[in-house]
C-alpha cells in the first residue's frame, strides 16, 4: 500500500464535498442556512439563536411542546432535512407562534420573533428563484 499525502487527502476530500454540494438536496439546505446564517446576523435575533435553557424559564417545555430555534434550524440544514421550502418557512412560524403561546402576542420577544419571520421572508423572496428549481430537481429525481 502507498503512502497517502496530506496533499492527496485535502484533494480527496475537497472532491467529496463538492459531490455533495452538488446535490440538489444539499443546495437546497444550503440555501436555507444561508437565510438563517442571515437571520442570526440580524439585530433582533440573539434570544432566538439557542433553544430555551429549562433553568432560565422551567415551565417552558411544559408550554411548548415543538420548541424550535435558529440553530436547531440551522442543525436541520446541516443534516439535509429540509425537502420543500415549506418545511422551512413552518419552522420560522413555529418560533413566532410558540413566543406567542409563552410570552404572549404583543410581548417584546414575540415582536422581535415576528421581525424575524419578515426578514427571513425578505430573504426568501431573493432566493426563491433558486429554491424552487432546486426542490424541482430534487422532487423530479426522487419521481
């Protein structure tokens, strides 16, 4: 057996991972943590970007039995879970819905979730183009 260069490796893997960017479904969650990648970078987001700590607010998975959090979002991106750009925007509608349920509907936090979900909507709309060709892709090869 040869000796394999770290050279060799480097090449090795950089092929393999532009394989897999190179999957409609991949780019389709890569279009999506971009969105999210933005979203954090936006000013109202940081009580959003972890889940909730239990000892922080111990009732709240009590209340809120689906949480979800930018990060989680991004960890699904991650992982490939997202098959339609529904999926997603669900996900954004459910962090503003379970701030409604916990905080209420004009709480301060529920208006910076709902800032969110408007930004991330401005988002999709300039990446809409390229999401729908690429959930057709990947639908028509699933077909």
């Amino acid at each position: 057996m040869g000796v394999i260069y770290e050279y060799e490796l480097n090449k090795t893997s950089t092929l393999l991972s532009r394989k897999r960017r190179d999957i409609p479904e991949s780019s389709l969650n890569k279009a999506m943590e971009d969105i999210i990648d933005n979203c954090i970078k936006f000013d109202y987001t940081k009580i959003f970007h972890n889940p909730v700590k239990k000892y922080n607010y111990r009732d709240y998975y009590e209340v809120i039995k689906n949480p979800i959090d930018l990060s989680s979002m991004k960890n699904k991106t991650k992982s490939n879970e997202y098959k339609y750009l529904q999926q997603f925007l669900d996900d954004i509608e459910l962090m503003l819905n379970n701030s409604k349920i916990y905080n209420g509907e004009y709480h301060d936090v529920t208006l910076q979730a709902l800032r969110i979900k408007e930004f991330a909507l401005k988002k999709v709309e300039e990446y809409k183009e390229k999401i729908y060709d690429l959930e057709n892709k990947l639908h028509l090869k699933e077909d």
